[in-house]
C-alpha cells in the first residue's frame, strides 16, 4: 500500500516544554487515519508541523513525497486544511468565502458541490458572523475540502456539533476515503475514531501511547468486558469492599452528568460469575443493583487503562 | 507555458483576495465611517465655519465728547476703515462693552473744535483696549493713529511726503477655507493608512490571516491587495473632498489633478506603510490601536494643516519639522490652492520620500503574520 505521509521521530519544542515527544507513524493512501488523545496531547502541533504552518524542531516528515519546509508552497497547492477554530473574514457570504478559497487551488472542487457535502446550501448567502457555531465548522471543513486535495486534514472537525450534525460529517469523512482521499483527523472522541478509522494512534503528552486498527487495539489492550450498572449509593467503605471482592479485574467509577447519574464499572473476562457476584454484593450490603448492562470496551476503556487517566479530563 | 498558467492563476489569486477584502471593508460601517463619511463631515463642518472669506473686522467704540464737526470728521475718518465696525455711545456704555469682550478698542475723544484745534491745543485722546489680545491691539492702534496723524497733517496743512498703497497680493486671495481644505485631504490620508491597518490587525488576531497561511495563497498577494485597495480609497476620498470643498464652499483650486494625484498617491503610500510599521511592532489590535491614537493626535495639531506652524512656540517646532503630514500638507496645499510654501517641493518630498522608506523598512524588518 502506497504511503502519504510518513513521519519519523518528530520532535516539536517550545523551549522546555515538549508538545510532540519524537513520534513516529504512517499514513497509507485513500485511508482515514486517527489521532487520538485529549486535549494538549499535542493533536494539533502535530498536524500543523506536518503541513509547514510550524517549524520541526527534530525528525522527519515526507507528505506525498514533499518536504513541508523546502517544499511548503508546493505541498499547500495539494492539500486541504480544516484548523481547529477556524476564523474567516466575518463579514463575507458562505459562498463568498468557499470561492474564495478555491481560487487559492489549481483543481478546486467547485463551490456548489463542497456547500452541498456538508450541506449548507440553506446558509450560503449568510455572513459568515451570522453563522452558528456547528455551521461555522461545517463551512470550515467545506474549505479544506474545496482544495480537491489529496490528503485531506481536519482538526477535530466534530467538536462542538450536535450528535445529528456529527453523523452526517462522518458520511462526508467516508466518501471522501471512497473518492480515494487520504484523511488524517485528530479527535478526542472515541466513537468518532472507533466508527471512521481504519488506523489510529493515540497520543498523549507529546508521545504515542499505542497505535494500530481500532479494533487491534482493543484486541490488544481488552480481552475484558465492561460490567456496568447505576452506582445504588455506596459509600467509601463499601466502594472499598466492592474493590477487594475479587469479582472483577478492576473497578472503575464513572461520575454522572447530571442528566445520568453515577455509574460504577466492573472490567471482568469472567462476564456471568461477576454479574451475579455483583447482585450478591449488592444485596449484602442492603443496596440492590438494577440496571445493570454488559457492554464492549470502547477506546475510552483503554485511554483509561493506558494512562489511568480519561480522555476528557 | 507554465509561467503563463502560473501568471493567470496568481493575477485571479490578487483580483479574488482584493474582492474579499474590498467586500470586507464597505460592509464594515464603521471602517466605512472613518475613511469616507468623516472626510466629508470635516469637510463641510470647516466649509461653513470658514466660509465668512476671511473678512476679519473689529468692533471700535468710540465715545464723543462733543457733537462738534471736529469730532464728527474724526468717526467719519474712523468710519473709513474698512476692517472697523463703529459703535457710537456714552462712556459708561461703551466700557462696558470692553470688558464683557464685545469691543476690540474703545476711543474716547475729548471735546473738540476746529478752532481750538487751529490754534494749536493739544486735545487728549483716550485709548481702552483689551490686554489679552495682544496680536490685534498693534495693529489697531497705529490704525487709529494713523487717522489722527492725517487729520493734524489736515489741519496744519503740511505736504503729504508720502503715500503707501498696500496692494494685497496672492495669499490675501486665499480664504481661510482655502487654506485648511488641502489639510483636510491629508489628515484623511493620514486616517486611512493609519487607521486602516486596524482591519488588518483584527485579521491577524482573530487567526484569519493564519486560516490563510494554510491555503497556497501567497501572503504577498494578500498584503499586495490590502495596499491596492487603500490606495483607491485614498483617491475616493481625495475625490469627494475636492468636489464638495469645490461646489459648496467654492474652494480655489489651481494645480494640475495629475500632480494632486501624485501627491495624494505617495501621501497615502507614506502613511500606509507607517500604519504597518506600527502593526509590525504591536502585538495585538488593542496596542495597535493605542499607538496609533498616539501618533495621530499629536500629528494632526502639530502639523500645520489646520493654522500655520508661525503660531507654535520655538520649542515645539523640531517636532513640527519631524512630521511627515506636516510636508503632505505643505505640498497640497502649494498645488492645489497655490498657497505659499513653507518649504520647497523637494524638501516636501524627500521628508515624505524619507518616511515610506524607513517605515517600510522597519514594518518588512518586525513583520509579523501571526
């Protein structure tokens, strides 16, 4: 498989504090790659590194067989960019600036059909000050697309939109892989690199912490199932007893939003004989467990189990 | 072949970039406000407060001390004086009018006749005058003295020796309004290279200018179509100040357009790359601004543009002679109303030449995009 970009110990500085730690990977062609890690992690260093807006302090990077430092105009021509919190001239139309931006490009995508991909045909006589937050990300992902570029790059382009307005990117994420776009993307959403990527690596303070298919990765990290039930109240002590009850792997504790409450998960291989050690805890210590679910584990279980720490903290 | 392709793509790159931007600036009122709406407010508000032609003209009071025909050729003498306008009353009156700042000079003659004149008594005549205007009272007396000194010579019928016509020649043309228009044009010259590259901070601060940077858009292009579209707002503004200096006011203009052209082009340049010296050196649009609130106040009061430079006091004047709008102003004012200079054409140009140079130099030296 033909490879767009490869990267090789890339090291990016500022000063003392190091946002991308010597991190290596590949991308292959018409794939849809994902970057993973919470925030800070050192997504977008990254990604702006890769396509020359920033200087490398160390390594090596050859995108489409260019070198973002000597060959940054040509290497622009060929690719599109969708920054995090993109900012445009406020006071053009939708339109306006989609035209714009493909008269930047040798082989733009005409305008008509990047507004219809991410379906802002309604607001493309708007301002783009007058546009909502979700649209205003829409119409940025509309622009790294009306570049016609090969690789295609979107920083976190879900954060922020409603679940129905998510769904429909990720449509737009896969037809571009079907066009035979490369499409590097950073999210810290798992769903979002569990459903769309066909690699991944996940990244956290400056380094790769694992990288491989979605489903390697649990492979590799799980065998474990995810016991989960509605916390019935326990207190320290018995959150304590739960803990050394030998029922489960590990226990881990999940705070509600407010809109759901608590939850407390058991990790176990062993899914029937901690279920039913679970009911009999809960009915020992005078706390019934009800709700309880059994569930696949997703990349939030193993962010967690690699760094004992959840992606969105 | 290819560099043909690659001149069509860049020339369609600048002509989309200076839309956008074009767009940009006449849908933001208030950037619309200062570069063409506040060029025609100043404009008219200077036209009507300066359109009495600079015809000066001074209250005299006079208070007789008789009705005799002695006193009454003396007011009529006074009376001739075009710049006096007479008010005739009682002393107590007329004083009054003095210090409430009603009457330039108030004259109090004395009883008089021809025949006591004749034979030589020597009649005292009481001069009031308001301290605090120092520049006029000069001239006002020795006006008034003169009429005496005529009318002594009438009497005792000695030879006039000699008679001076003064003939009012060129700048005595001029009116007030003639004078402060060419000032106008180049304080609004001065506002849109220094407050238009507002715009161009607040791009660069809300990260529009690094949206761009990952686009191939060259940066050139862009910077290259922000200063094309100064420039011929430079010339809309130049063109609705002369018109309506010209069909309100009735302004006097003598120089050849192309020239006030040029002037206006290498002005506007001037200020331009100074309004981005200073977008190099501040960080963000609010020290921008402060800077540039800094630099335009000071200039507008010192350069001359609105009352000659004579008026300043010496310690002040280096700094006058350092202003670039100063020379701007100078320059317009010689080609467009033929005003006399204050220095030559040259020495205008150079000093502006010398401050699109170094303000360039120093805004591509500190450049910065982001």
């Amino acid at each position: 498989m033909a490879t767009s970009i490869e990267v090789r110990n890339l090291k990016k500085y500022y000063g003392s504090v190091k946002a991308v730690d010597g991190i290596s990977f590949s991308v292959g062609a018409g794939t849809i790659f994902g970057m993973l890690g919470p925030n800070g992690a050192g997504k977008t260093t990254t990604i702006e590194t890769i396509i020359g807006l920033l200087d490398k302090t160390d390594g090596e990077i050859d995108v489409l067989g260019l070198d973002p430092d000597g060959d940054r105009e040509e290497l622009k021509k060929r690719i599109g960019v969708q920054l995090q919190n993109p900012s445009l001239f406020p006071r053009l139309t939708v339109r306006e600036t989609i035209n714009l931006f493909a008269s930047f490009y040798p082989q733009p995508l005409s305008a008509e059909e990047a507004i219809d991909r991410v379906g802002l045909s309604e607001s493309e006589g708007k301002r783009v000050e007058s546009l909502s937050g979700g649209q205003r990300h829409r119409l940025a992902v509309a622009l790294a697309m009306v570049s016609n570029g090969e690789i295609v790059f979107l920083d976190e382009p879900t954060t922020g939109l409603d679940p129905q307005a998510r769904r429909r990117l990720w449509e737009v994420i896969r037809d571009l892989k079907e066009e035979g776009v490369t499409v590097f993307l950073t999210t810290h959403y798992m769903d979002e690199a569990q459903t769309l990527c066909g690699k991944l690596v996940i990244i956290d303070r400056g380094k790769i912490i694992a990288q491989g298919s979605p489903g390697y990765l649990i492979d590799k990290y799980f065998q474990e199932r995810a016991v989960e039930f509605p916390d019935p109240g326990l207190n320290e002590e018995e959150k304590k007893a739960l803990e050394g009850a030998d029922l489960s792997k590990r226990v881990s504790y999940e705070e509600g939003d407010g809109m759901e409450g608590n939850l407390v998960i058991l990790y176990s291989e062993d899914v029937t004989e901690t279920i039913s050690k679970a009911m009999d805890f809960g009915r020992e210590v005078g706390k019934p467990i009800d709700g309880l679910t059994v569930r696949q584990p997703t990349l939030e279980d193993v962010f967690l189990k690699l760094t004992g720490r959840r992606i969105r903290e | 072949m290819r560099g043909k392709n690659s001149l069509e793509r860049n020339l369609k790159i600048f002509k989309e970039t200076f839309i956008a931007n074009a767009k940009e600036f006449l849908r933001d009122r208030g950037a619309l406000f200062w570069m063409l709406a506040f060029p025609i407010i100043f404009t008219v508000i200077f036209g009507i407060v300066f359109s009495g032609g600079g015809e000066i003209s001074f209250t005299v009071g006079v208070v007789k001390g008789n009705d005799s025909p002695a006193t009454n050729q003396i007011v009529e003498s006074l009376k001739q004086i075009k710049t006096f306008q007479l008010e005739v009353g009682s002393k107590e009156e007329e004083m009054k009018a003095l210090e409430e700042g009603n009457r330039s000079l108030v004259l109090i003659l004395p009883e008089l006749s021809f025949s006591e004149l004749g034979r030589g008594k020597e009649s005292r005549v009481e001069l009031y005058y308001d301290a605090t205007r120092q520049n006029t009272n000069q001239t006002l007396i020795s006006a008034v003295k003169q009429v005496f000194a005529e009318m002594e010579r009438g009497i005792s019928e000695s030879p006039k020796l000699f008679a001076v016509e003064s003939r009012p020649v060129q700048s005595e043309q001029l009116t007030n309004f003639d004078y402060i228009l060419p000032g106008i044009l180049a304080m609004s010259l001065m506002q849109l290279g220094l407050f238009g590259v507002f715009q161009f901070l607040n791009l660069r601060e809300k990260g529009v200018l690094r949206g761009l940077a990952v686009t191939p858009l060259p940066r050139s292009a862009f910077f290259e179509s922000e200063v094309l579209l100064r420039l011929l707002t430079a010339m809309v503004q130049t063109l609705l100040i002369v018109v309506i200096g010209k069909l309100l006011f009735d302004v006097r203009l003598v120089g050849s357009p192309l020239v006030i052209a040029g002037l206006v082009m290498i002005g506007a340049m001037t200020f331009i790359s100074m309004g981005y010296m200073v977008a190099s050196f501040a960080k963000t649009l609010e020290s921008g601004r402060n800077i540039i609130q800094l630099i335009q106040f000071p200039m507008m009061f010192l350069s001359g543009i609105f009352f000659p430079i004579d008026f300043m006091p010496t310690y002040i004047k280096p700094v006058v002679k350092a202003i670039p709008l100063t020379y701007l102003g100078d320059a317009l004012r010689q080609t467009m109303v033929g005003a006399p200079p204050s220095h030559s054409m040259g020495v205008n140009l150079a000093v502006l030449a010398g401050w699109l140079v170094v303000s360039s130099v120093l805004a591509i030296r500190f450049w910065r995009w982001e």
